[in-house]
C-alpha cells in the first residue's frame, strides 16, 4: 500500500467502522467474535484496496456475512460457554430503555441458530431484499424466506414468554 493508500484506508475505517462494528454484533452473539470477525474482514479489505473496490463498506459487509456464516458452522465444534447473567446498571429515562431494548435485542438474536440470525438481521435489520440476501448467503430465495419465517417465528415465541418488564422495554 502506498502512504495516499494507507491515509485513504484509514480515513474509510474512522467514517464506517463503528457502523461495520454494529453490523458484525448484529451478526455474531459475542462482542469478541464480532471485533475478531471485522478485523478479518478489514485485513481482506487491505488486501484489495489497490485498485481499490468501487464499494469498499459492501465488500466488508459481505466479508462479515461469509464470516459469520462460516463460524456458524464450525460453531458445534467449540463448547458454547453457560449464559451470564449480567445485569449492568442503567442511567434512568428513555436511554435507559434503549439500552434495555438494544440488550433484549441482542439476546433474541443470539438465541438463533447462526443461518437463521444472519437472514433476520440482512432482511429485518438491514431492510435487504429476499433476492440480495440470498445472493450474499449464497442460497435460494426460498431458503432465506423459510429461515427468515423461522426465525420470526423463535424471535416472536421468546418474546410471548418473556416477562412483561422485558416486553416493553423491547417495543
């Protein structure tokens, strides 16, 4: 990479990659595995950015889903470590029920098996076409609906169960 290459990757990284970060969580369950999982995908990004991609934030996008998908599979392979509990202490009015809601969120998502989390958050999420998300999992258009109908499906059967308190601070 050249000096005007690096200050260019650079620059790209500061403006998008808190947006990639919360893209990967929304794809990964654990904070570790979605920073290791950018990361990757930034590295592969070094790798093309001369010439550079005409869609660099796409080409990370769609690095992070293959990423996801692939440790999705090999994810039987490793002991999933017990749930926590973690309760973390909250500042009071709306923000506090957003970070609640966010929390909420990301503990349904986590509950899903990694294909069907990885359609709910490109077609819900991201608001990705049927057609767009099948081409980046690699998989036909009736895949991505039955995943996408099961995991609504788990996501709203979780959500019936929970505690009221939790109910609406997802809502």
């Amino acid at each position: 990479m050249t000096p005007s290459d690096e200050r260019d990757f650079t620059a790209f990284v500061k403006a998008h990659g808190d947006r990639l970060l919360r893209f990967a969580r929304l794809l990964l369950p654990d904070d570790a595995e979605a920073e290791d999982a950018l990361q990757t995908a930034l590295l592969r990004l070094t790798r093309h950015w001369s010439p550079r991609p005409t869609t660099p934030e796409a080409y990370v996008r769609t690095t992070l889903v293959n990423l996801a998908r692939d440790r999705g599979r090999r994810r039987h392979l490793v002991p999933v470590p017990a749930e926590t509990d973690q309760q973390q202490p909250c500042p009071a009015g709306d923000h506090a029920d957003r970070i609640a809601a966010r929390a909420h969120l990301d503990e349904l998502l986590a509950a899903l098996p990694p294909r069907q989390r990885i359609t709910v958050v490109l077609r819900v999420l991201e608001g990705r076409s049927e057609a767009e998300t099948a081409d980046l999992l690699g998989c036909s258009v009736g895949t991505v609906k039955s995943n996408l109908a099961r995991g609504l499906d788990k996501i709203r059967t979780r959500m019936r169960s929970a505690p009221p308190s939790t109910q609406k601070a997802a809502q």
